[in-house]
C-alpha cells in the first residue's frame, strides 16, 4: 500500500499533509491518492480538498462511480441530488464548488472511498491512454456553462432512475463527461453525453410505464 501511496504521489507532482499539489495529475493518480488518506473516514471537505483546483469536474467523476454497477436506493437519490447542486453551479459559471458546511462534514468509510476506486483505477488508466486534449470548446466559458445545463439534466434523471439498474447507464455517463472535462477531451465529453441521452431514455420509458400502469389500473 505504501508503494502505490508513493508511486502515486510521486506521478501526481507533490504533496503536503497527504493533500494533493498537481498541475499535470491524472484522474487516476488523484483518485489513487484519495483513497489512500489516513484515517478511517473521509469528510466530504477531505475529499474536496484533495481534488483542489479541478474539483468540479473530479467530483463529476466521484459522483457517477456509485452508480456504475447495481446500486441500492437511496444511493442513486444522493448523487443525483449532489450532482444538482455541483451542476447549477457550473452552469451559473462560478469557479469552484461550493457546498453547505453540514454537508462538508458528512463523512464516508474510507475503505468504502478506496473499494470503488481499485474498481475504476483500471479502467480510468485504460481511457486515460487513449484520451488527449482536443474539441477545445468545452474549456470555453459558454461550454462549461453549456455542460453544466447537460448535467443537470443527467442529475435528475438520476434521481428518479428505476431501482438497481437504471442509474448504470446515467453513473457511466457522468463518469465519462466528468473524465473528459478533467483530460479537456471533447470526444470523451461527446461519447459520455451520447450513453446520458441513451440513459435518460430508458428511465424516461421506465416512468411512462408506470404511469401508464397506474392509469390502466385505475381506468382513468
């Protein structure tokens, strides 16, 4: 563990007090160091600290692995709820994140924080061969202000995604679009956006059915 500590350290630039100080940090390097903070549990301010100048779209990432694989409610009315509020911001185009101080304080199981990152470690390695800055209009202030407008729409159909695995395609989405905002590829912005939309279909069929169960039942 104390090799993957400093080897992760070491590829993310340099560190004070197990806060990372990057310029050119790969999304994996600083998930790694995360997961690697002392101490049981994680504080969402811990959290936001360590991913420091690029937290927006960090915490983007952070907010959609839950939701990859099967998860129980209310985890995938958490996120989208979170995303919300990460989302208003960045279209609004303030410059960081801001969130409430009793949120700040809200704490997670660090080796819960550090299971699902051995998850996506090797998967974000994977795309991070094959991302590379391009389709610059993202890194416009338009287009962060047009990116949060799209991930508000991917929060609330979180929130209202069918249990257990309607948040999959939505969790992989924003992980995609989060990725990309953090590498400033617009191709991987574009693929993840193309699975959001797929997404956000399935749960919009999903809801549809339901009501039009309700109103079958009821013979309204």
């Amino acid at each position: 563990m104390a090799a993957v500590r400093n080897s992760a350290r070491a590829r993310a630039g340099t560190a004070t007090c197990g806060h990372v100080l990057y310029s050119g940090a790969r999304t994996s390097d600083v998930l790694t160091v995360l997961a690697n903070q002392e101490g049981d549990r994680l504080t969402v301010g811990d959290i936001v600290a360590v991913l420091r100048d690029r937290a927006f779209a960090l915490l983007v990432v952070l907010l959609g692995l839950p939701n990859c694989l099967p998860m129980p409610p209310p985890i995938p009315l958490v996120c989208g709820l979170l995303l919300l509020l990460v989302a208003v911001q960045i279209a609004i185009g303030k410059s960081s994140p801001w969130l409430p101080k009793a949120l700040l304080g809200r704490s997670v199981a660090r080796k819960d924080v550090e299971r699902a990152v051995k998850r996506a470690v090797p998967v974000l390695r994977r795309l991070e061969r094959w991302s590379r800055p391009r389709l610059s209009v993202f890194e416009t202030a338009l287009g962060m202000r047009g990116m949060g407008i799209a991930l508000l729409t991917l929060s609330l159909a979180l929130i209202v995604a069918a249990p257990v695995i309607g948040q999959i395609p939505l969790g992989l989405a924003v992980c995609l679009v989060g990725l990309g905002l953090v590498e400033r590829d617009g191709i991987l912005v574009l693929v993840g956006l193309g699975i959001g939309s797929l997404g956000v279909l399935l749960n919009a069929g999903f809801a549809y059915a339901i009501v039009a169960g309700i109103i079958s039942l009821f013979h309204l």
